[in-house]
C-alpha cells in the first residue's frame, strides 16, 4: 500500500534528498506461527480478529532498539483528533516516530498499555486499516521537515498556519488575470504589497 505513495512527489524528493527516511515493517516477519499468522478471535466473543500481542511486541521491541527516543503512535478512531498544531508539535518535539497500523477489530489492548505512548486518529470514522492513517500523519509531517519542499514559506503561510492565526487560507489565483469572464481580484494585479497583504488578511477565515 505504501509503495505509490511513497514515490510520489514531495515524499519522493524528500527521501531523494535524504531529508527524511521512512521503513515499513511488516509485522508478519516478526510471528513466532509457522503460517505467519498475526491474528485470533477475541476473548469474550464477537465478530472480526485481533491482532495477538506476540508479534507486535517483537517488532515494536526491535524497531524501538533502532529508535530508541521515539514515540510509539497508535493509529486509532479512538485517539486524540490529529490537527495541523499536533502535527506541527510533532514534527519539532521528535525526529524519529514509530507508527502502528492496526486491521480487523483492532490491537491486543496489552500492547497499547505497555508500548504505546499515543493513539491518534484521523477523523471520526472507521477505517479498514491504519495504513491509510499512518501516511495522512507521514505526508503532513514530512513537509514540515526543513528541506522537504522548496520554500520553507510556503507551509509557513498556509491554513491552520500560525502565522494566518490557524485560519483558513485566503483564496489564490494565477494568470490569465481574466478566464471566462471572470477576473482576478484588481488588488493583486497593482503589486502593492501592503495592500495585498491586508486583501489576503481580510480573506483568511
Ligand atoms: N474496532 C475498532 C474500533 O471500533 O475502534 C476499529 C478497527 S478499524 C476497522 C482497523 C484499524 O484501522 C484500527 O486498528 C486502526 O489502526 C485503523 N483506523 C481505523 N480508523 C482510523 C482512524 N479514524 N484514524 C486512525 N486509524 C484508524
């Protein structure tokens, strides 16, 4: 799953550069079952698989050997709401992360109460899997990594952006300054920069 993702623009480059290195563990290399077998039915009955606590507490272990000072981050519907300052907080407090994917019903609670420093979510709503998770919290933190896109200003200036007082952005246009009649705003066009800037302040929502 994470493949096109990862070797697709921003991330690619980034990467590229050597500003930031992602490694997928597979947790089926880490079972202890002939048949790699991660999962079992839950105890006290119902429908769906749990992941068994065996192999995520080997590979947890031997990823956190490598990443000593990382957090181990659950990906969750039941976690904290992932906003553009946890994101931000992130990317400055730590420099390595460890990001837990979940599947089926869920993880084998003993490994959230003896490994896992964060569970976060990306949205109230449910998921298959947390891959999909874990690349929204690597695509958001990745471009905030000095280095990872071009003009470090261009994410400075951005909604949920301290700077625009984590309002919405104000709206962008580029040429032509007409398009089917419609024309861009006079005050862009005058490079009157003050002016602009209070345009672009009075257009953050
Ligand atoms: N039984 C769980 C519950 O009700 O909370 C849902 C499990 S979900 C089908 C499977 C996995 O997808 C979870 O273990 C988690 O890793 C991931 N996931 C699903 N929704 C997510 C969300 N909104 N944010 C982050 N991860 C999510």
């Amino acid at each position: 799953m994470f493949k096109g993702f990862l070797n697709e623009s921003i991330l690619k480059k980034a990467q590229g550069k050597g500003v930031i290195t992602i490694k997928i563990h597979d947790i089926r290399d880490y079972s202890e079952d002939k048949h790699r077998k991660v999962d079992d039915t839950p105890y006290g009955g119902g429908a769906g698989m749990v992941f068994t606590p065996q192999p995520l507490f080997d590979c947890i272990e031997a990823v956190k050997k490598k990443a000593p000072k990382a957090p181990v981050i659950y990906m969750t519907p039941k976690g904290q709401r992932l906003t553009q300052t946890k994101v931000e907080k992130l990317s400055i407090k730590f420099t390595q992360l460890i990001l837990l994917c979940g599947h089926y019903e869920g993880i084998d609670q003993r490994v959230i109460d003896a490994l896992v420093d964060q569970e976060i979510s990306i949205g109230d709503y449910v998921l298959s899997g947390g891959e999909l998770a874990a690349m929204v919290m690597v695509d958001a933190i990745s471009r905030l990594v000095p280095g990872a896109i071009g003009k470090e200003a261009s994410h400075e200036e951005e909604t949920f952006s301290k700077k625009l007082g984590r309002k919405k952005e104000y709206p962008h246009y580029t040429k032509p300054a007409e398009f089917r009649g419609m024309k861009v705003p006079e005050v862009l066009l005058n490079g009157h920069h003050a002016e602009i800037e209070k345009w672009r302040k009075n257009h953050c929502k």
